[in-house]
C-alpha cells in the first residue's frame, strides 16, 4: 500500500510550526517588542531605508507566525520595490522566503509566483546555489499539490546544475532524495531504487541524518509493496537508527513501516509493540498527520486480531483527525465496515461501506448547497423589492419623471463612449485574431510538411517492400538454377535483408496494424540491450501522434548506439487521457549540453515535436549518461 511522504526541506518544519506559533503567542516579551516596534513603524515619519530595517527587525521576532511573516515581508518588498532600492541579495531573500511562507501556509499560487521571481533573481546575481534551492522548493510546491510529473521536471532541472557544476554535496542529496520519493509515488519502484542508491554516492553532510533516514525509508516502503519483508525491515531499522532520539517525524515513519512488515507476516503482537511507538511518536508531536497514521495501522491490526471494539475505536480516532484526506479515509471506512460486518451489524457496514463516495461528494454537495442558498436569499430579495416597489410607483413618478433628462442624456452619453471603447476592442481583438491566424498558419504548414513526410514513407515502404523486394525475390529463385552463381545469391540474399529492414524502419507493418505500445516492443527488441516499459492506458492514438512518438523513439535509440558507447538503453512510455511522456535513457559516456551543438536528429525532433506544442528536454553530463524527457498534451 502506497504511503503519503512529507518533502524533506519543510518535514520538520511543518510538524514543529504548532508548538512554536504557541511558544510565540504565549511569550510576552516577544509579543511587547513587537507592538513597540509595530507603533514606531505606523506613528513615525521613517525614511525608506529606516522602514525597511525596522521591518527586518520586525520579520526576525514574528519568524514563526507565518501570517505575520508573510504580511510583513510583503511590505518589506514594496517599499524596496516602489523606492527602487537597490539590494539585489535582499530582493531574492524576500521573495524566496515569501515563496516558503506562503508554500507552509498552502498558498501554493502565490508560492509558485515569488519562487519564480526567487528563480529569475537568482540567475540575475549568478548564484547557482540559490538557483538550485529555488528549483527544488518549486518542485516542492507542485509535490504537495500532487502534481509529481512537474514536480520531477523541477528536480531534474537542479539535479542537472549540481551535475553541471560538480556539486555533491548537502544540495545534491536532496534533490535526489526527492526524485527518489518522487518516483516512488507514481509507482516507478525501480527509478526510486536507482535514485536512491545515487543518493548515497553523495556526500550529505553530518547534520543530514533526517535525509539519510527520508531515503531508507523510501527503499523500506518499496520493498513492502513488493511483499520483500526482509528487505523492508532492514531498511526502516536503518531509518530508526539515523534519526533515533533526533528527529522525531521519522521515528515515526519507521515506526509506523515496521508495524506493518509484521503485519504482512501476520506476526501482530510484534506490529501491535511498533505500532504503539509510532502512536507515542505521534503523540510527542501532536501532529494530526502522524496520529492518522499511526491509529491507521492500528486499527488493523486489531481488526486482524478480532479485537474489533479496539479497531473501530482506533479507525474512528484517525477518522476524527484526518480532515477528509482521501488517500486513508476509505481505508478507515472499510475498517470499520469490515467491523460491523463480523458483529453481524449490518446497518452500521452499510454505512461505511457508503462513506467513499461521501466522501468524493462532499466538497461537490458543498458548493452546489452554497450555491443553492445564495440563489433562494436573491430571490426572497427580489420578491420583497418588487413589493416596495408597487407600493411606492406612484410616489417614485414625478421623480422619476424629473430625471428622464438626465438620465437620457448620460444614456446617449454612454452609448458614444461605449461605442468608441467597442471599436478600440474590436481592433485590438482583429490584432490578436490576425496574430492567432499567423500562428495557425505556421503551424499547418509544419502538419502539412510532416503529414506529406509520412504519406511518402509509406507509400516508399510499400514500393519497397512490394515491389523492388519482390523483383529481388524473383532474381533470387532464378539464380537457383546456376551452380556456379552461388556469390551472387548470397549477395542478393542479403540485398533483401537490407531492403526489408529499409521498408520496416520507414514505416513499420506492426505500427500500422497494432499501434504504438506493440511497435515500440518490437523495435526495442532489435536492438540489444534496449529495455521498453509501458504505463498507463493502452489505447490507439490518432495516427500522426503514434508516428510522431516512434520517430522520435527511433532517432534517440540510434544516437545512443551509435555515439554513447551505451551498454544498456531504457525506454519508459507513461500514458494517460490528457498527456504522453517519453523518457529514453542511457548510460553511455554523456556529454555538456553547453558545449557541444545538437545535430540534425534532435533539431529535427524539436520540431516534430513542437508541431504538437510539446516539449522536449536533455539531460547528460559527461560519462554518467544521458536522459531525454519528451511530454505531449493530448487534446
């Protein structure tokens, strides 16, 4: 069963934030400099640059009020912003810690706008190290939303700066501990594996121990989807053991994953002993998150013991806390329900076994009912205006016969300057439409190119294939009568080895007739050492795109044997309703993107693929490779 990770960077962060807003809010000294200092910023008349440094001062006692920070860092910025002062090192650490702030506080669009702003500022002052944080923490900010493919995108993009400029160090290590963590929740156990492994090729420093614990805990989990009991054991006693009487978030999380190893084995005293750790773990950080974790298993392992009033009990408490979070209330529901079935309760079953769709309902439910309310409120108000309104038509007439004037003369008024603002739009609206058809027209033009290129290898295939191939076939039957002809027919032979393998790689047979996943399968298998992998939906795309995905497919497979020296090639295929992505990977002798210019292949991909407003993007540094990331929305 998959579980919910909390990003390295903010873990401890976000589970401590309680304890310290109370540790503020209950300190009177902290409290009483800051209203000084807050009366001294609005009664005084402060220069610029005293606002701003009363400001820092401000920002450094309320650090741990989030709504505070944020409100404060923002007027910081505005003043610095409107007087044009100018302190690049202090406009980035602003808009990077707004970016934070507002990412802690669930902001995730106003996160995502100040950590651009953090990113193009960091690339301003040269600062590669900012650069790589401002990556990962807008990678972390789409990974809390669920939104893992661009999350990865982020990652990959600082992993290839530490690569780029032989960065190994604390940097490096997180950033593939969260493409690790980041490959694991979309279910690509073997990249997880992979990324942690290089993980600690890495040099994390002696205070990263909570990041060493993050990976072993990744690898436990792996190993206990794949049911390797043993191997996820070991890992999450090594997860304790780097983080034991240091970070408690952790000891809960191996905790938590030791439960369940024996629960899997059925050995459930022994879960039940490590459940309980990971329940006073919890407990030590009063953490609703780490609670619903803990009564999860629980609430299992009781069920599985028969102690159904404990597991009910258990399942209702994590109920309580976890704030309607789909990836374990089903899961409590079914508990329970599973309960009342064994107590023959069967009303009580029915009920739980109903709260998954609830659930899905409610925030639908929610808004229609708000929705429905605030129409029923107009109405009643429309009813009781139309009502003082006849009561009151004879009073109203003289007025409004008094104003008709003026009220005509502002309507023709109105109708002039409407009139002209319709026009001025109209012609910007003609701009941008004459625009949008350039566009279009570029864009056919490119389809019409691609689509003539296909109709010509295939019909080249078929001559090929059909009618060249089966002259050579002839020759060949003949030359079976000549003894002394036995040169020639070798050659001849081979001449249609060549010819079929010319006609197949213009247009293969298997692409036409079985589609992409099957002619994808069949080509990796020509080439040795090439592994494909498919995921998702296995359906039929339109035929452009499926012919668009082998080319592209084909062009990088060649590049990588014929110039990598690669011993080994992977090709993963991930596919659902609304994208396709592509990554081809290898393990040849890579080289600098910087340095060394694209040849025909790859511009000739580029702009295949940006016919089809994709995106492509290569990764490689020298000797470790190269990986290349191609993604298409389907309309």
């Amino acid at each position: 069963m998959k579980k919910t990770f909390v990003l390295p960077f903010i873990a401890a962060f976000l589970c401590l934030l309680p304890a310290a807003l109370t540790a503020q809010k209950q300190n009177p000294e902290v409290r009483r400099k800051v209203d000084s200092l807050e009366h001294i910023l609005n009664t005084h008349k402060l220069t610029p640059i005293e606002q701003v440094y009363l400001l820092d001062s401000i920002n450094w006692l309320v650090r741990d009020d989030l709504e505070k920070n944020i409100l404060y860092l923002g007027k910081e910025l505005e003043i610095i912003e409107k007087e044009k002062i100018n302190d690049k090192n202090k406009i980035h650490f602003l808009l990077s810690t707004l970016g934070m702030c507002n990412m802690l506080k669930g902001n995730h669009d106003l996160a995502f706008l100040y950590l651009n702003k953090a990113l193009q500022s960091a690339r301003a002052l040269n600062d590669t190290a900012a650069e790589i944080r401002m990556l990962t923490n807008l990678g972390n900010t789409h990974a809390l939303q669920g939104k893992y493919a661009l999350a990865l995108d982020y990652y990959l993009q600082a992993l290839s700066l530490c690569e780029k400029w032989k960065i190994n160090d604390s940097f490096k290590s997180r950033v593939l501990g969260n493409i690790a963590e980041i490959y694991y929740m979309m279910g690509n156990q073997s990249q997880a594996l992979a990324y942690a492994e290089r993980f600690f090729e890495t040099n994390p420093g002696e205070g990263a121990n909570y990041l060493r614990a993050q990976v072993y805990y990744i690898i436990a989990s792996v190993y206990l989807d794949r049911g390797e009991l043993d191997k996820a054991e070991k890992n999450a006693l090594k997860s304790f053991q780097c983080v034991e009487n240091e970070n408690l978030i952790y000891e809960c999380f191996s905790m938590e994953a030791l439960a369940s190893v024996y629960l899997q084995r059925g050995n459930y005293n022994k879960a039940l002993e490590y459940a309980d750790k990971s329940l006073y773990y919890a407990g030590e950080l009063d953490d609703p998150a780490l609670y619903v974790k803990a009564y999860n298993v629980l609430s299992i392992i009781y069920l599985e013991q028969k102690q159904y009033d404990k597991s009910e009990a258990a399942a209702l408490k994590a109920m309580e806390l976890n704030l309607h979070a789909l990836d374990t209330e089903p899961r409590l529901a079914y508990t329970i329900a599973s309960v009342n079935i064994h107590r023959g309760n069967k009303e009580k079953a029915e009920f739980f076994l109903h709260k998954y769709d609830e659930i899905t309902k409610r925030n639908t439910d929610k808004n229609f009912h708000e929705t429905l309310t605030s129409m029923e409120i107009q109405h009643k108000v429309g009813e009781k205006e139309i009502r003082i309104a006849s009561l009151e038509k004879e009073k109203r007439l003289h007025v409004w016969l008094g104003i008709a004037g003026v009220v005509i003369l502002l309507t023709i008024s109105g109708l002039f300057l409407f009139r002209n603002r319709m026009n001025r739009q109209k012609h910007k609206i003609a701009e941008q439409q004459i625009k949008q058809l350039e566009q279009e027209k570029q864009l056919v033009a490119t389809q019409s190119v691609l689509d003539g290129e296909t109709s010509e290898r295939k019909r080249l295939a078929k001559d090929l294939h059909d009618g060249l191939g089966g002259m050579l076939s002839a020759v060949r039957i003949s030359l079976d009568n000549f003894e002394h002809l036995q040169h020639a027919r070798e050659l001849l032979d081979r001449s249609i080895d060549e010819l079929r393998r010319v006609a197949h790689h213009l247009m293969p047979a298997s692409l036409l007739r079985l589609g992409l996943k099957a002619s994808l399968e069949d080509f990796c298998l020509s080439v040795p050492n090439t592994h494909f992998h498919y995921y998702g939906e296995d359906k039929r795309l339109d035929e452009k795109t499926e012919i668009l995905i082998y080319r592209c497919v084909y062009e990088l497979v060649n590049n990588a044997v014929k110039h990598s020296g690669a011993e080994n090639i992977n090709i993963q295929l991930l596919q659902d309703a609304n994208r396709i992505s592509l990554t081809v990977q290898d393990d040849g002798c890579g080289f600098d993107p910087e340095t060394i210019n694209e040849g025909m292949g790859i511009e000739n991909i580029r702009t295949r693929i940006a016919s089809f407003n994709g995106k492509i993007n290569i990764y490689s540094t020298q000797g470790k490779g190269t990986e290349v990331y191609v993604e298409i929305i389907l309309f």
